[in-house]
C-alpha cells in the first residue's frame, strides 16, 4: 500500500478529529515521544545549528513548548484556512533561520530534506511510543498516520517527495539518516544534559524556586536517562552516550505508565488545558487564577517547609522570584539582560535574540506578512542602534558587562518605532487606541488581564511609554513579562 498525498481532496481527509495524530494530542506518552523527537531532531547538524544559534527552548522552555504545541493544534486542524495561514507562518519563520555553524557548514531552515526529517522524528517516535507501551500499531493504522505525516509536510513544502512514499521505504531511509548524518550535536547535548537539570519553573511554580529545585533534581536525570535509552541504538553508539544501568527498564516502565492513560474517561487528560495552568500566572485576571493563587499559597508553604528540612551545609536555590514579588518595581542589570534580552540563553545579546521577541510578538498577534516583516524591520533597526552604542570590542555581539555599562542607550527612537509598530499592529480597528478586545488579543498569554484605565482604552503614548519603559527602564511589567520574560 502507499501514502500518496498529491491531491488536496486527499490530503484534506488526513487532518481534523478524526486523524491518528489527533489520537495522541492528549497522550501522556506523547509527552515522552515529543523529548525523544527533539533530540533526534538537533542531532542533525543543520537542525543542530539552527536551534543553538536562534532558538529560544534553552532561556524559555515552557514558552516554546506552548507556541509548539498551538502550532501542531493549528496544522492539524480541519480547517484548511486555519492551516494555510499557520503553514505561512512557519515558512516565513524557518525563512529567516540561516548561517553557518562552528564548522564552517552552511545551514538554512528552509531546507527541504532537513524538514522532511523533523517530520520523519515525530513519525517514527509516535510509532516507536506505540511500540515501547505495549500497544504497537497495526499496520493500517501505521499506513494511515504516515499518511498524515507525509500530508502535514506536503502542506509546508508543497509536496512531500522528500519522504518515501511507500512506508516500507521509509524505514531504510531512517535508518541510512540516523547511521549516517546524525551527530552528538551541541544542541542534542544540551537537551540532554543541560535543559533537564536546570529547567526553569513554569510560571505557576515561579514563586518555589526550593520546591522546584527539589523536584527537577529528581525528575530531570531521569527524563534524561529515559530519553537516552529511547533512542535508536546505532545513534547511541555513534554520539557515544553512556548507558546508565537499569535505564531500559525504567524506559520501559515510563511508557508503559503513560500507556495505562487510555483506561481513563475520555477528557480527563486534556494537555491544553495543562499547558495553559503551567503558563497561569496567580495575579490575572482569569477566572482561573483563583485556583492558581491557592495552589500557589500551598506550594510557597511547602517550599518554606522544604527549606527547614535542607541540611545547612547545601548550597541554597537562588531567588528566581521577580522584583514584583518581592516588592520592587525594577529589575537588576543582569537579572534584566537574563530574564529578558537574552532570549536565546546563551548569555550574549545579538540579533537573534531581538528576532526570538519579535517572533513571540507577531505569534501573539497572529499577523500577516506585512505587518510581521514591519515589526522584524523595527526590531532590526533597534539591533542596529544597539550593537552601535553598545558593543564596544567590535564582536558583533554585547555582552552582560557591556550592557550594564551603557544601559540608558537602550531608550533610542529605534526601539520607540518598535513601540509604535507593535502598537499599530494592535490597535486592529484603526481608532488611536487599543480597547479591551484588542488588549487582550496581545496580551493572550497573559490571561486576560483588565486594562487600567477609567474608559478601558489604551491610547498610542501611553502604550508606547509603557513598552518603552520595560524595555529600556527594566521594569517589571504585568502583561510583558509573561510574553518576553517568562520561561
């Protein structure tokens, strides 16, 4: 049997409810088979060097995973319009993603055999998930999802010839990518053994960085140990990853637990929803908040509880609580260029660290082309004039030193025409100002939160002021901060 996709009638029955991919959307083993796509994703050298140079899943994990996991909501989706427009999207994203890496090899995001092979990863992890939980696919069911998959890069690319067309072909070609052009990458090294240990809190644990800490120091190897003993053997042998022992049976064991999800009443798992809670930040105005307030009080009294118990030789978790938290309404220097400018993680600022906000601002606001190339435009300029007055060895790059030596050089008029930009992109209706609906549209990620005026607008200066002034003056910001500052 074989998976053509060529026609639009038939590639349209492959999205929607009724898909195979849909089945999986609220699996918990989809969680597991997710990690170990990603990591065999950065293992190839081009996708490798894209993530390390321009992707923002070290700083802001929790961030990344929602935008993922809306994007996947979008692409297989039953409406065509709705996937188009997100296909765009992705396209115009992964346009901007070129260079080189350490090597001195080219890579470009656009390339299209290094596309087919994301979605050769999630293919064969959702099968191989399948298979490690007890509950392998028949072959129909494969054919089927393949399908899917294969319509799904058909639906970026135009057509999906870089992917076998024939399942039973497509092993062979896993195989020979995996055997021959996967590496132990920086970007795979880091998922591994850097994103585990030092995963940041999501929002609704901000405030616990004691119990977090506490959490991630057990749960984090384990992830670790359970992803690399997932992953195919030859891959293993080639990058040369430690076996540690016993990690197949705990690999096992993990798969087969999230596969016992499927006695539970359909609806119970619903990983939207679970998503969106981690993101709830208690101070919102979302119904919501009322339960993450709550829940957020016990978890500040565990941690305190946590603390006493600590013996008083161990090193403490540092306060990750913002400034607002603890009563102040600006931030340090550093704390600033950490939480904020460097969006990337790498502890240095440079234009794709400016490109990752402008990317978040033009995903939040879901524009089209035009306005999302103005608003990358003004962001460049903003670049522009602060590689200028800031970066003072000539690297190309500013550091956390040269930052703080210059800080006030942050409020030029490029970055009030980024200001201004996203202000107009906002204001939908073109009146002068932006109401309630509109707020909202912008400040999604932050539930819903009111406006603070009396006449509940928002005009043109006091928006740009407000923008200004987080960006420029290192101030805690209610509605910025979940978009630019939360992980």
């Amino acid at each position: 049997m074989t998976t053509t996709t060529t026609g639009t009638t038939d590639e349209a029955s492959f999205f929607g409810p009724d898909s195979q991919f849909s089945a999986f959307f609220d699996d918990p083993r989809w969680a597991l088979a997710m990690i170990r796509a990603t990591v065999l994703e950065a293992a190839h050298p081009q996708i490798g060097a894209a993530l390390v140079d321009n992707s923002t899943f070290v700083a802001h994990p929790w961030r990344r995973l929602r935008n993922t996991f809306l994007s996947m909501r979008r692409m297989f989706g039953a409406d065509p319009a709705v996937r188009e427009r997100e296909a765009a999207r992705l396209n115009r994203l992964h346009a901007r993603m070129s260079g080189s890496d350490s090597r001195g090899r080219a890579y470009d995001a656009m390339d299209r055999a290094t596309r087919a092979w994301v979605v050769a990863t999630l293919f064969e992890s959702a099968v191989t998930m399948c298979r490690l939980s007890g509950q392998p696919l028949g072959q129909d069911s494969m054919e089927r999802m393949y399908a899917e998959y294969r319509a799904f890069l058909a639906a970026l690319d135009g057509d999906a010839e870089e992917l076998p067309e024939d399942l039973n072909d497509f092993w062979p070609y896993f195989d020979r990518v995996v055997e021959n052009e996967l590496e132990n990458t920086e970007a795979a090294r880091v998922i591994l053994y850097r994103l585990f240990d030092h995963l940041p809190a999501p929002a609704l644990l901000d405030g616990a960085p004691a119990l977090w800490a506490a959490g991630r120091a057990i749960g984090g190897p384990l992830l670790g140990a359970i992803t690399v003993a997932s992953l195919p053997e030859p891959y293993r042998r080639r990058a040369g990853l430690p076996e540690t022992p016993g990690a197949s049976t705990l690999m096992q064991g993990a798969y087969l637990a999230a596969g016992l999800a499927r006695f539970l009443p359909a609806g119970w798992i619903n990983a939207e929803s679970i998503i969106e809670t981690l993101s709830l930040s208690p101070d919102s105005d979302d119904p919501r908040a009322r339960t993450a307030a709550a829940l957020n009080s016990r978890v500040k009294r565990a941690a305190a509880l946590l603390r006493l118990l600590t013996p008083l030789g161990a090193d403490p978790e540092p306060d990750r609580s913002s400034p607002k938290d603890r009563g102040e309404g600006r931030r340090s220097a550093e704390e600033f260029f950490r939480t904020v400018l460097d969006q990337t993680g790498d502890g240095l600022l440079d234009w794709p660290d400016l490109a990752a906000m402008a990317r978040e601002l033009s995903t939040r606001l879901d524009l089209d082309e035009p306005e999302e190339t103005r608003l990358y435009d003004a962001f460049a300029a903003w670049w522009r004039e602060l590689q200028a007055a800031l970066d003072t060895d000539g690297d190309g790059r500013v550091s956390a030193e040269e930052y703080a030596v210059a800080v006030p050089s942050l409020a030029g008029p490029a970055l009030i025409r980024v200001a201004e930009v996203l202000f107009e992109a906002t204001d939908r209706d073109g009146s002068g100002s932006i109401d309630a609906v509109e707020y909202r549209a912008l400040f999604r990620t932050a539930f819903h939160r009111d406006l603070d005026t009396t006449d509940g607008t928002y005009g043109r200066s006091a928006f740009v002021g407000d923008f200004v002034s987080f960006m420029s003056g290192r101030r805690t910001s209610t509605p910025y901060d979940p978009l630019l500052a939360d992980a």
